[in-house]
C-alpha cells in the first residue's frame, strides 16, 4: 500500500444531512480492515459532533473544531492546538445581535450574513483572528489554525506523512488539508473551486463518493498514486516535464563517473521539497555532505541497525547510512538483515517514501537470490544506482519499473537489464547526446526515448575517508607489481597505497611512475581529476629524482585527503 489513510470532512462528503449511510460506514470499516487508519476532518464541535454520529469510534483520530481540536476515540483524550475564545469577541458579537452562536473550545461559530458584523467587532478589539467559510457557515479561529494544521497534528500521532494519505472534501473550508494530503478528492456536489484544485472528482455524491473512492483505494491503490499523487522530476522531454511516480521503483546505471550520483542528487533535492521522506544506503561514503539528512556511520563505525529503525519512525527525518567501514562481504548480510525490519516500518507507514541505494550490486548482489522475498513485499519508491546491473540480483531487477541509463554506454545498460530481468530488448535504441539520458518503462513504454534531466542546486563532495581509509575492490585498488612482475602488492586505498609507495624501491616506483600507472589509477579509480593532474605532471619531468616524484605525489594524496574540508567535489 502507498495510501496509509484516508482524510475525511463530515458534512457535504462523508454525511447527508448531518447523517452518514449505513451502506457508508460499511465502506469505511472494509477500508480499516485493509490496514489503513480513518481521520475524521470537521468543523463541528466535538460534543455536536458524538451526538449526530455515534460511531465516531470506527475514526483513529478526529480533527474537531476546523483543526483546533484533536481527539482520539479509542482512549477518549482530547486536546486542544489554540487558546480558548476571547470572552470580549464573544460578549460583543452576543450584543450585536449575531446568532445563532456556538462556542466551542477554540471555535467561534455563526452563519451568514454575520460575517460584516463579525468582521467589524475582530477589528475593532485588535483581534488576531481568522474567519473561515463553509457553505454559508462563518468560523472564527486563532490565526494559523485550519484542517491542514489539525491533519498535520493527527498524522504526528499516527507517526503518518501527509504525503501518503488521500483527503476528500467538498467545501471552502476543505482547501486547506486537501492542498496538504498525497492525493486530493472532490465528491461530486463539492463546490467547483474545490473540483478544480483536486486530483480526482468522484462520480457520486456525498457518502456514495466516499464509497466510490475507498473501492479504488483498495482496489487500486498504485494506480491512483501513479497517476494522481505528485510525482518528482527527472526533467524534460519534448518540452514536457517528465515525473517520476511515488511507486516506481528505478534502475540507475552507467558507466562510472558519468553522472549517476549529480542526477540522485538532483531527485533528493526534489523529495526534500516535497517533504517526501528518504533513506540513502551508501557504501562507499559518497553522500557524507549531503544537506536535509542524518548521517549514521562513517570510516571507522558501520551505522546502527536499531538506531536507523528508530530514526526511520520519525516521518520528518531523513537518512544517510554510510557502509564504508563494512567490509564487502558484511554489506550484503548487513542489508539483508535490515530488511525485515524495515520491511514492517513500511508496511505500517509506507515509509520512508523513498529508498535510495547507491552501489547496489553491493547490497544485494547477484549471489544473494533471497533478498526478493523481502523485497516483493512493499518496494515502491526506489531507487538502485549501480555501475554493474548484470551484478544486482535478479529478483531485484525483475521488479524495477523504470530504467535511466546514462552516457555513451546507454543502450548496453538497457540490454543488459533485459538480458538479466528476462525481458526482450527494444529494438532501435537511440543514444542519448550531450546530458541526456535514456528513460524506459518496460510495462509502458515500448522503447526508451530521451530526457534532458534536472541539475542539483547542491553538488555532492567525495567522501575522503572512502578513498583514504576505505576499502576499494580488488578491480579499483592499486597494485604495485615492479618491472618485472616479481611483486604484487594491492592497495585498496589511499593511506595504504602511500604507505607501500615509501617502502618500496626506487625502481618499482620509476617503473609505474614513468608508465603513467598513478595518474590513471587516480583519474578511474578514485576519479579525482585534480590530483591525476599533479601526478601526471610529476611523471612527465623526468629531471625529478625518485625521491623527490615520490615526495611531490604523496603531499598530493596527503593535502586532498587528509582534510575533509578538502576533499574534491563530484
């Protein structure tokens, strides 16, 4: 499920006369069976409102007063978000004449044509106050308060994103926490400024349409996020944006240094705006400054499972798991055994919205076939970023949904996520020029056409202590071998590369010096341009002396990855 709850005004939508059908309280107790939660959105005072509805209990929470108060039927608590009315506000308007009046315990309530009179005595006692209409009703509330403001109090209880909840109403007052939900619904007697501004309208009327919609919300739950609730942009094509949905599941791949981290960033820049909550498993420590996160782990100390689960259960915080002090062959079981547990915190809340791994043939490699049993069960809203796709496990591919392949090597990335997914190639693939990159929706798209994507206002800073203390495989690690091959010492990072380069002789460091082996190491491995720079030019002189080549290149390696501060940018 993507939809965890479903967002209701009472009168106009869920009721009829201040009375809502049986055939209505059947739908809504069919939907709470399904596992989602009922929040009940009113104007009404909460005592008018148990005497008119009885079954106020089938609602996991209650949002009375026009989002002042919040109420709780199970263990009967309520509170209040704003202060008590001022007696002065309600004396005057007692003799102005204004009535009916209804005070509640936030809430001051009349019908038109008050709303002058009302007007009139706020200003004139300097009141901070705002009025809000619903068909022909005037309300009168502290500034700031209103059904997205309750809403957003109840799904705090919940421990629920307003991103994954569906909202429906029909009138003026309604605008608010429909603006605020995933998905926005109009019944169909709503006014037509609320028909406009919704996702969807529903054919009928009042409760039938409430009925209308949680058929579609069991029944068809990704489909209305797919097409209704707002997507994230990649970027443009023909002139016309091109969104990522909620429930996709994306493969991102291409060959290394091509631009795969610059775009992931660009699309967490785009789940920030949106408040969509994240969570980033990072390997090799490549998004150690990424902005709107909490960072767990580094170099030395691998992350908490328990304290990633209990970060994740907090819908506004976002997460960065750095991996680089586990070792390669820890990542796929630490992984492995994090996902049951976060496995239920999805299915509970359908979050984190997201789930980014970077270096995914890390986290579930081919090897490891039994991570699909965890992963079919609740996947939507993923992201897998790898240089390898023939690498990532098959059950893991098998479910991906859309695939951005990027750089010269493009049209390979797509043959071969269909050669390892078991589907047929498209035929004609054209290669993307410039920054474009190639989008295909295997169960949509019939071949994959061209986006131009979005940039980060942010750039991602290499993580130093990856290179620098981290573990590189053994196809990235530098191997000092001298020139006859007598020798093979690997270096999977750049402390122990320098640590080698001062101990070895004279002629093994000239032998890979005058080959150019540092620089290019540098330049694809650790893919830092500046520093193959400074090496290139070091082994271009040869009036240098061993020790003074070793000198220059190792104050190099020291200076850009000693410091963090320093460390290049991607």
């Amino acid at each position: 499920m993507y939809f965890m709850a479903l967002a209701t005004d009472y009168d106009g939508t869920l009721a009829h006369d201040g009375l809502v059908a049986a055939s209505t309280l059947v739908a809504l107790e069919k939907l709470k069976k399904s596992g989602r939660k009922l929040i009940l959105v009113t104007g009404r005072e909460l005592p008018d409102l148990k005497e008119v509805f009885p079954e106020v209990s089938l609602f996991d929470k209650v949002v009375a007063e026009n989002g002042a108060v919040i109420y709780t039927p199970a263990s009967e608590e309520e509170r209040t978000l704003s202060p008590s009315p001022p007696a002065d506000l309600v004396d005057k308007l007692k003799k102005r004449g204004v009535k009916p009046l209804s005070v509640g315990r936030s809430i001051v309530a009349t019908w038109e044509p008050h709303q002058a009179t009302v007007l009139d005595v706020i200003k004139k006692l300097g009141l901070e106050l705002e009025i809000v209409f619903n068909k022909g009703a005037v309300m009168i509330l502290p500034s700031g308060i209103n059904k997205a403001t309750g809403l957003a109090a109840a799904l705090c209880d919940l421990k629920l994103s307003a991103n994954n909840v569906v909202a429906v109403g029909d009138a003026e007052n309604d605008h608010a926490f429909l603006r605020a939900s995933g998905c926005s619904v109009a019944v169909a007697n709503a006014l037509p400024a609320v028909k406009q501004t919704a996702d969807l309208v529903t054919k009928g009327a009042r409760g039938k349409g409430v009925e209308e919609l949680i058929r579609k919300l069991i029944k068809q739950d990704h489909l209305i996020a797919r097409k209704r609730s707002r997507g994230i942009q990649l970027g443009t094509a023909d002139g016309k944006t091109v969104y990522l949905s909620p429930v996709e599941t994306v493969l991102i791949a291409g060959s290394s240094g091509i631009g795969k981290s610059t775009l992931a960033t660009a699309l967490i820049e785009g789940l920030v705006e949106k408040g969509l909550q994240f969570c980033i498993f990072d390997p090799e420590g490549d998004y150690d400054g990424l902005q709107g996160a909490v960072h767990l782990g580094d170099a030395s100390s691998p992350p908490s499972k328990d304290q990633l689960l209990e970060l994740i259960d907090r819908p506004g915080t976002n997460i960065v798991v750095n991996g680089l002090a586990l070792k390669f062959d820890e990542r796929p079981d630490f992984f492995a055994e994090l996902l049951p547990g976060l496995g239920k915190v999805r299915y509970r809340t359908a979050r984190p919205n997201w789930l980014i791994m970077d270096e995914a043939h890390h986290l579930l490699p081919k090897r490891r076939e039994d991570t699909r049993a965890v992963l079919s069960l609740e996947l939507p809203g993923t992201v897998l970023i790898t240089v390898h796709p023939e690498a990532i496990s098959t059950g893991a591919l098998r479910l991906v949904t859309a695939v951005i392949a990027l750089g010269p090597k493009a049209k390979g990335v797509i043959k071969t996520f269909c050669k390892e997914a078991g589907l047929e190639a498209p035929k004609n693939i054209l290669s993307p020029k410039g920054d474009r990159v190639l989008l295909w929706r295997p169960r949509v798209d019939k071949k994959p056409f061209t986006v131009k994507p979005i940039e980060p206002n942010q750039s991602l800073k290499r993580h130093s202590r990856k290179y620098a203390e981290g573990e590189l495989d053994e196809a990235g690690s530098f191997y000092f071998t001298g020139p006859r091959k007598a020798m093979n010492l690997r270096a999977h990072n750049l402390m122990i590369f320098a640590q080698m380069a001062e101990g070895i002789d004279d002629k093994t460091w000239e032998y890979h010096l005058r080959a150019g082996d540092y620089s290019k190491w540098f330049r694809q491995q650790i893919r830092d341009k500046e520093l193959a720079r400074e090496a290139a030019e070091a082994e271009k002189d040869k009036h240098l002396s061993p020790k003074e080549s070793r000198k220059r290149v190792l104050e190099a390696v020291r200076r850009r990855y000693t410091a963090p501060a320093t460390a290049p940018e991607t």
